[in-house]
C-alpha cells in the first residue's frame, strides 16, 4: 500500500504520443468519454437536477430546516476538531519516520496505513464496541454520566479513524525526497527545533500538507457509514449532513435530500478543483527548480 | 514498544514526535480495534463459526464478493482504456476528464448513492430504457455491482497512469523497426510491463469495494439472503444489539481485507524484483 491514489499523480502534458492509427485513437477517446460520462458525469448531473426539479425557491427553503441547519453546525464543528488532530498527528509522524532511522518504522508506517483497509461500518462499530455501554469503557462512562456513543464525541473519534493516514501519507514522502540537508545545516548555525520546524520544515512542506488537509477534509466532511454507527441519528443533535441526507431520502422527501446532497456535491467539486490546482502548482514549481538546476550547471 | 534508541541524525525531537505519534495511533487505531477482536474472541470456536457460517452471512458474502469482483474486473478493463487515453492521446476536455476520474474518492459515498439509485430507478435516466428491456438495476446485484464499479474506478486509473507515462519510447520504436506489427507490439511488449500495476489497481479497486456501504445501501435494496451486502448486515446485528454476532462478521471481513492487503504488497514485491531484473 505504499502507492496509492491518494498520493499525487504525476500526471504531465509531456507524455502524449499518438501513433496509434486515428480510428483506433478514436475508438479509445469516445470509449473514455462514454465511460465517464455515464459513470461520472451523469451522477453528477442527476443531483442538481433532482435538487432543482421543483424549482430554485424550494431548493432555498430545504437549507432553512433547523435540522439542515444543526447538521451544517455539527458538521462543521467535526471536522473542525478532526482535521487539525490529524494534521498536528501528521506532522509528528512525518518527523519522525522521515528524518530518523529507528528499530519499527516500517511497522509504524504499515499501522499508520491501517484505517484506510478496515471497511467504514467496522470504523464505526469498533468505538462502539470500546464505548458502548457493553463496551469495554461503556459501564465507567455510564457511572460518570459522560456518552461518547450516539454523541458527538463518537462521531468526531470515528471521523478521527477514517481521516487519520490522510496528511502522514503525504509528508512522509515528501519529506524523504526533500533531505535533511537544509534542516541540519540550520542546526549547525544553532537554529533550535522548533525555529527549523516553523522557519524551514514547514515552508518546505506548505503544499504537500495543503494537499493532505483539502483531502482530510472532504472525507471529514462526507464519512457516512462510520459516523452512521456511532451517531445514533438524534434530530437536530447527532446528524451530520450525509446522514440528515439519507433521512430525507428515506422519508421520501427527495427534493430536500438532493438540496442538501448538492451542498456536499459543491464541496466534493471544490475538493477536485483545489487539488487539481496544487497538484499543477507542484508540477510547476518541480520543472521550474530542475530546469534551473541544470542552467546553473554547464 | 519496540527499541527506542537515540538515532544517528543530529536533529532534535525525535522522543516527541515518535513517542506522540505512537500514542495517538494506540488511542484512535490500535485499542479500538483491540475491542473489536476482543469482543469476537469473546465468542467460543463453535459459536465463532456458527455466526460466521451462517446461511444469511454466507449470502451477504456471495453477493459482495461477486459484486466487487464484477465491479473490479469491468474497472480493470475500462480503466486500462481510460488510463491509455488520458496518457497518450491529447485530446479537447482531456484534463477536465482527468480530473473528474477523482470524482468517486472526493464525492461523499451516502451522495454517489443516492445519485445513482436516482439514475437507475424505474423513472431514471437510465434506468427507463432498461427497465422495458427486462433489466431492473436498482435494489438488484446489477445495482451493487454499478456501484461498486463507481467506487473503485480511481484506483485502477490511478495506478496505471505513472507506468503509462515511464514508458520507453525507444522500446516501441525497436519493436517496430524489428517488423512488430502494433498489436504485436501491444500484446508483446507494452501489456506485459504494464500487468503488474493493472493487477495492483484491480486489487486495489477490489478491496475498497468489499467494504464499501454509504454507496451501496441506497441502490441495493437490501432484501436479507439476495441483495443485502455484509457491511449492511454487520449494522443490522448492531440494531438487534447483537454485538457478538456483529463482531464476529466483522472480523471475518477484516481478515478478509487484510489477506488482500498482503497480496498486494506480494505484487508490488514482485513487480519491484521484476523490474530491477529487467534493469
């Protein structure tokens, strides 16, 4: 699992090559748009289609529900804990694992992989079974009168497990093909830690972990099955947007759920649209620094 | 933990960042997933087995495995084509296509579910022209298996484009100037390189689907014994408060992801040998 499509691919314009004869180009190209067309595209569509099918007034009064409402707040509010734990979880672990050499490191970097194999209704139903009142620490919270499960505690720790290799599995890499040198040439001239850290570490990473954070987010934003374990679905006090999404669908109030559904369309459009950008701007930057390289180099 | 001995780089914060890192994978992976093995130990080897192998489990696993294996398979083949065409072929729209493939990991699964199930429905876009044709999709195996087909389709993609792009130009011009015809040069030269990465992807694609449920759940219908898919049932033992049987079902999924997991790692060995070989 060392590459996968959360890392960024290296895609370039420099590649083509088209000797192929032109109805076999053609062929391929029309296969392309077809296949994603109707797997991709139409998806898309048919949301904001349903969501407008009764016009742009009714789609503007589904987002003034309260429960639309509490379920953008709550939303919101998760992953505004979430993304930062990962990020600062991130950073650490890129430290770590990029600039020593230790006795377990490939073990760490094969646990830090591991939420991303486990299905997203076992990432929910094992806080379950750790909070729950037949849980291990379910009895103990009861007689504290604290609740983790059908809470928002619950669903911002299942959202933790399912967002949590995001940014690690961006900065480790990058931070091995960047080196050391800069950091500890900074040492010598008797920089301390933290000033490597915010002055040359985190400049040098600052798109990798953009990258890490608008991918965090989007999964943040959108976990359904995890989050629909633990969250108990209480109105206005546990729902998340995709799970105030499924509700309207199942009470067949579909334009409301494909009103609601379009916001997450939007976020999910932004998302692409953000990482296409850095992914360009890295692309960029990477030709830029070799070409320099090689013109400071007869 | 293992042996944390100072290392030999002179820079600072190597006891705080491992030791932190360490602690928050034990709180948010390690001890949850401890209480999920833990619960299904709870369980005797009989009874283990009894939940494990029970009819209405053996059905949901029928189903998810044929599904995600269909679903795989029609991603290794129109994902090779949409791979080649993105690398190869320029093309108006190639980069907004290139873009879109990621579509599947940046839309919200519960989102993609209810799209598609409106697509397929008996009055959906698609749906209406099948349905006269004696081909219901939505709350069938066809259902899931589009689905599932959706969910996986980046992976393949995505791993096939770097190789497409490392290709040697110079490999296809000696089978050429050799008197290889292109198929002979396709069949012969480029698809052999370029299985490893396509198994990789497959696998990969294969494995997202076995556990995959906001994306299914809408479009699957999910009737006990013929279109419910294991993740669903696990969530249905929950709501019975049957947290044993929902254990012991998860972990055989588990296994089950983990044991492809480590076939894939095996391919990736194996094409890594391959290719230092070949160099």
């Amino acid at each position: 699992m060392k590459r996968t499509p959360t890392d960024m691919p290296p895609v370039a314009a420099t590649h083509v090559r088209e000797n192929d004869p032109r109805w076999v180009r053609a062929t391929l190209i029309a296969i392309t748009v077809l296949f994603l067309g109707i797997f991709l595209a139409l998806p898309l569509a048919s949301i904001f289609t349903e969501a407008l099918r009764k016009g742009i007034g009714v789609y503007l009064a589904s987002f003034r529900q309260p429960d639309a409402y509490a379920a953008i707040r709550l939303t919101l509010l998760v992953s505004a804990i979430a993304v930062p734990l990962n990020v600062v979880f991130g950073l650490a672990a890129a430290w770590a694992i990029a600039r020593f050499r230790f006795c377990g490191r490939n073990v760490l970097l094969t646990l830090i992989d591991l939420p991303f194999a486990v299905s997203p209704v076992i990432s929910g139903l094992i806080y379950v079974l750790l909070f729950g009142l037949h849980g291990w620490l379910g009895p103990w919270l009861n007689e504290h009168d604290l609740q983790v499960i059908f809470a928002v505690p619950g669903i911002v720790l299942a959202t933790l497990f399912v967002t949590f290799p995001f940014v690690a599995r961006e900065l480790i890499p990058l931070m091995e093909e960047q080196g050391s040198e800069e950091e500890l040439a900074a040492r010598v001239l008797g920089a301390s830690g933290w000033q490597i850290f915010w002055r040359i570490t985190l400049p040098n990473v600052r798109w990798g972990l953009l990258y890490g954070v608008i991918l965090c987010n989007a999964r943040a934003m959108g976990e359904f099955g995890a989050v629909s374990v633990v969250s108990g679905h209480i109105r206005g006090l546990t729902n998340t947007v995709p799970l105030h999404v499924e509700i309207l669908y199942n009470e067949y109030n579909f334009v409301a759920a494909f009103a609601v559904a379009s916001l997450l369309a939007l976020l999910a459009l932004v998302t692409l649209g953000l990482k296409t950008a850095v992914e360009w701007k890295v692309r960029r930057d990477r030709a830029e620094s070799a070409a320099s390289r090689e013109g400071s180099t007869p | 933990m293992w042996h944390i001995g100072r290392t030999n780089s002179p820079l600072p914060g190597f006891r705080l960042t491992l030791g932190y890192s360490v602690l928050y994978l034990s709180l948010i992976v390690l001890l949850p997933l401890a209480a999920l093995l833990a619960k299904a130990s709870a369980a005797s080897w009989s009874e283990f087995w009894r939940i494990a192998l029970d009819p209405r489990a053996v059905a949901s696993y029928r189903l998810t495995l044929g599904a995600a294996l269909a679903g795989a398979l029609i991603n290794a083949v129109f994902g090779f084509v949409v791979a080649w065409t993105l690398v190869r072929y320029s093309f108006p729209g190639r980069r907004l296509l290139d873009a879109i493939v990621d579509l599947p990991f940046a839309m919200p699964t519960a989102i993609s579910g209810i799209a598609l199930t409106a697509i397929y429905a008996r009055t959906g876009w698609i749906g209406q022209w099948l349905e006269p044709l004696g081909i219901p999709v939505a709350f069938t195996p066809l259902g899931i298996t589009i689905a599932l087909t959706f969910i996986g389709l980046p992976f393949v993609v995505r791993t096939l484009q770097p190789p497409l792009q490392e290709l040697e130009v110079e490999l296809e011009q000696a089978a050429a100037s050799l008197g290889a015809s292109r198929w002979q040069t396709f069949c012969r030269v480029l698809l052999p390189t370029l299985l490893p990465p396509l198994l990789t992807g497959f696998a990969l694609a294969f494995a997202r689907a076995l556990g995959e449920y906001g994306s299914v759940v809408f479009i699957s219908g999910n009737m006990p014994m013929k279109t419910e898919i294991t993740s669903l049932l696990i969530i249905v033992k929950l709501e019975q408060y049957d947290y044993t049987g929902a254990a012991v079902i998860a972990t055989v999924m588990l296994g089950a992801s983990f044991a492809i997991l480590l076939g894939i790692n095996g391919l990736q060995w194996w094409f890594n040998q391959r290719h230092r070989a070949g160099a």
